[in-house]
C-alpha cells in the first residue's frame, strides 16, 4: 500500500502521542495559534515565593527565537534557588529543562547548533550560552563544559524578562544554543538536559578503558540520576548492573529501567555486609565499575568497597557542596588500583548523543517516561517546588497552564 507523507505523519503523530501517554497535541503548526500581546512567567520574587506575572510579548530581532513553551522539569538546582537563593539571582525566571515550539524567529535564524535546519512550528530545547562567541556549533567544543557558561533559567532578570522556561513563552537571543528536537516526543524532550548530565558521566567512565561492554555495574543512588544512568547503560548493552538504595519502589523501577539486581541498604547490616550481598549477587565477584550518585558523603565513602581491585568508579552525586567524605587512601584506593574520575554537567556533544540515547532507550522498551512521576500547571509552581523539596517524585514537571 502506497501512503503519502501526509498520511504517515498524522499515523507517526498519533503513535508518538499513545507512546507518550499525553495528550495528542491541539495544533503542530505555528500559524494556527495566535500569539497573545503578554506573556506569563514563574519569577522567583523572595525565598520560596513565586509569583506569576504578566509581561508584554517582546520584539523577536533578527537573531532572536521566540518559543511557546509546552513543558519545563524542575532541577535540584531550582530547589536550591527557591529555598536558599544561593546564586543571588532573586528576582529570577528559573527553570532550564524546558522545551516548546518556535513560533516566532528573526530573519538571521536558519539552522540549529548541531547544523540542522529550522522552521517555525519545530521543537527545540535550548542548551548553552556564549554571548562571546554567538557563532559557535556543537563541533567547535568537544571539551566545554556548561559549569563556565549561562543558560536559560539561570540568568538575571532584564527587561524581557522572559528568560527562563517556567513560563508559557521564552525569548531565545543571539549567542544561544539551541537544537531541533522535533522528531521527540513531549516527555522526552523535557528529560534531555538531566540526561544529558549522565551521557557526560558515562564518557567520563568510558575515558578510564574499564567500563565495557560486559561489565559488572554498581549504580549507587536511585533518584532520578542514577535511574537514568541505570537506563543508559542498559541501553549501550551492559546486562550486569545493580542498583544501590534505601527505597525499595525506586529499586523496582531501576530493575524496569534495566538493573539486573539491587541491594537495599535496610537489608544489610554495615558497608561490609552490603559489599559481601554486591558480591553475591554478581556470581562470586565484585563490580568492575561504579557510579556514585547520591549527594551523601557516606556514600562516597561507601562505594569503593564495591569495587574489586583494578576498577573504576564515576563520582557525580555531588552538585553543591554536601560536605567532606572520609576514606581509606590505603585499603580504598593505593592498594586495589582503583582509577576514579569525576563528572561535571555536559558539553554540547553531550547533547547530541542524548537524542540518540532517548530513541534507543524507547525502542528497547525502557519506561523512561516514568522518570516524570508529577506534573504541575504554572498556576501551581510553588507546590510544585514543595513537591521536589518534599523528595518523594522523581522528576517534577510544569506546564503551561
Ligand atoms: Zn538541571
């Protein structure tokens, strides 16, 4: 049977929208949705207080994006912010996990960072911003991280004010990188910035020759990074990982994601004991390899008893300053060769590789979705924070109301 195109986008989009289990979406082009004269924007105005204001649509220029927002998950960095303002940012647009549809761009705008073309009614996420260096793609930086670099919902507020995704519009403005993302559904468009985050710890693993194809795979903490590290590397083929955690619907979630085994930590009495069930469970042998992905410093100190000699281990669980971990240089570290690196944000490759890793991670089935466990409007942000601050979801998500 011969289809057209047309046909085989509407039976695409309505496959694609069953899969992600939300609503089909209203309309795909831009042109069907007037642009309304203002925009709504989540400003964190005093320690947990948001309030959502009204702000007049701003001029899009020649270079500039003007994005419909259609979702945003909430960062441990915005936790932060809300609670304690550590950055100094109050008054702030927050929220960098998001995601929409252009329905606005200047004349200058023809292609995203990765080279690929775009047009208005197309899906983008934004990634990085170099104000000094508006040109660069994702080829030109192999090695920048986004720890020196702005973003999107980390900026100080100006008079556009649409500068974060908790909003229902965001102006995206020259020296921004940003990429077309339309061939991924909403869930997986919102999961991209937190995966990301683990792609990059995953090539910092790779970098020490240790983690391969059939290794062992201690994954220590099953908040919503190390689930997803657990669900990338299920998806680059290792079989053999188990996951590490106190909360026994996490650990459940992370064999769905693709452990092979888990250690509840309630069930062992002292490190040793945890380290000799890890044993077990791999067949009579420790992990080749570990990621540690709590902020705990217990657990860092923990986790090389996890590790046989001449192993590896990922550090990645400590994004603000959760305080000093004691360990053993002797026993933990000269004496089994143990070969260790850290992991810090992404770079914008790391972006690219985690498109792929979203496709494959649905093709195999990984319920990745899922990771989204609550879903607030706009309207309700500040129980949205209380949510995330309570620890009890994994992923929170906003949407425009
Ligand atoms: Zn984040």
């Amino acid at each position: 049977m011969e289809m057209n195109s047309t046909q085989v986008e509407a039976i695409v989009k309505q496959v694609l929208s069953q899969l992600s289990g939300s609503a089909p979406a209203a309309a795909s082009s831009a042109g069907s949705k007037e642009i309304p004269k203002t925009a709504h924007v989540a400003m964190l105005t005093a320690l947990e207080t948001v309030e959502v204001k009204e702000y007049p649509m701003p001029e899009v220029g020649d270079d500039d994006i003007l994005v419909r927002v259609e979702g945003c998950g909430i960062c441990g960095t915005d936790a932060h912010e809300y609670k304690r303002d550590p950055f100094g940012l109050i008054p702030v647009a927050l929220g960098h996990e998001g995601t929409g549809e252009i329905v606005k761009m200047g004349k200058n705008v023809k292609k995203d960072s990765a080279g690929k073309d775009v047009k208005l009614g197309d899906k983008i996420v934004t990634c990085m911003i170099f104000k000094d260096n508006p040109d660069i793609t994702m080829f030109d930086l192999n090695k920048q991280n986004v720890g020196g670099a702005d973003v999107y919902g980390l900026l100080p507020d100006d008079d556009v004010h649409l500068n974060g995704w908790f909003a229902d519009y965001i102006l995206i403005r020259k020296g921004s990188t940003f990429f077309n993302v339309s061939d991924l559904d909403l869930d997986s468009r919102i999961l991209i910035e937190p995966c990301a985050v683990l792609i990059h710890a995953v090539e910092r693993a790779k970098s020490t020759g240790i983690l391969k194809f059939n290794s062992r795979v201690v994954v220590q903490g099953c908040g919503p990074i190390g689930l997803i590290c657990i669900a990338i590397l299920r998806t680059m083929g290792i079989m053999n990982i188990i996951a590490v955690d106190g909360n026994a619907g996490r650990l459940e979630f992370a064999k769905r994601l693709g452990a092979s085994d888990s250690v509840n930590f309630n069930d062992y009495n002292g490190v040793e004991a945890m380290a000799e069930g890890v044993n077990e469970k791999f067949g009579g042998h420790l992990a080749d390899f570990a990621f540690q992905c709590t902020g705990s410093p217990a657990g860092h100190s923990n986790i090389y008893k996890f590790i046989r000699n001449g192993g590896g281990l990922c550090e990645l669980g400590f994004f603000i300053n959760g305080g000093d971990a004691t360990i053993n240089p002797h026993f933990d570290i000269c004496s089994k060769e143990i070969t260790t690196v850290g992991s810090w944000v992404y770079t914008l490759r790391d972006y690219a590789t985690t498109f792929d890793f979203l496709k494959s991670a649905k093709a195999i089935g990984l319920p990745i979705s899922e990771l989204i466990s609550d879903r607030y409007p706009l309207s309700q942000i500040n129980e949205a924070y209380k949510k995330n601050l309570a620890m009890t979801g994994l992923k929170i998500a906003v949407f425009p109301d």
